[in-house]
C-alpha cells in the first residue's frame, strides 16, 4: 500500500517533501514505509543529499513531478501485518 502525496513548493527541497510524505505515511499506518517511487529529477535530488531517510528511493517514469508514493509492496506488507 501507498500513501501519494504531492507538494508543488518549489522553495522546498526534494527531501524535506519526502520527510513530510513519510511523517504522514506512519501517522496514518503506524509504520515507516520502506520504499519511495518518484520522478527521476526529484530522485536524484535526494539522493545527493546526506539528510535523506533510510528508505529505498526508486526514480519511475510514471510519477510525475513534486509527487511522491511512500509505502511498501504488498510481500512486504504482508509480511509487517504476519509479524
């Protein structure tokens, strides 16, 4: 499951949008997501960055800009709810 969230600020950097989408994403799960899926350019912004959350971040054609998905697979969330 994802949670997408979108913040068009362009004053904000890439991370910082991410941070907010995590902290929403374990507010309303109970969880930290595991994975991000993003445009590519907001990516590799995060990516250059050292204050960047310890998740897997994936660049996809079919995000587009200032959106971001956080979340996991459904393996993964199955596995989170089996534990």
């Amino acid at each position: 499951m994802y949670l997408a969230w979108y913040d068009p600020d362009r004053r904000r950097p890439a991370h910082r949008k991410l941070a907010d989408a995590v902290a929403a994403y374990t507010e309303k799960f109970g969880r930290t997501p595991a994975q991000c899926l993003t445009h590519r350019q907001e990516a590799e912004q995060i990516l250059a960055t050292a204050d960047r959350p310890s998740l897997s971040i994936k660049a996809v054609a079919f995000v587009p800009r200032n959106t971001f998905y956080v979340g996991e697979s459904d393996a993964e969330e199955a596995d989170a709810i089996a534990a």
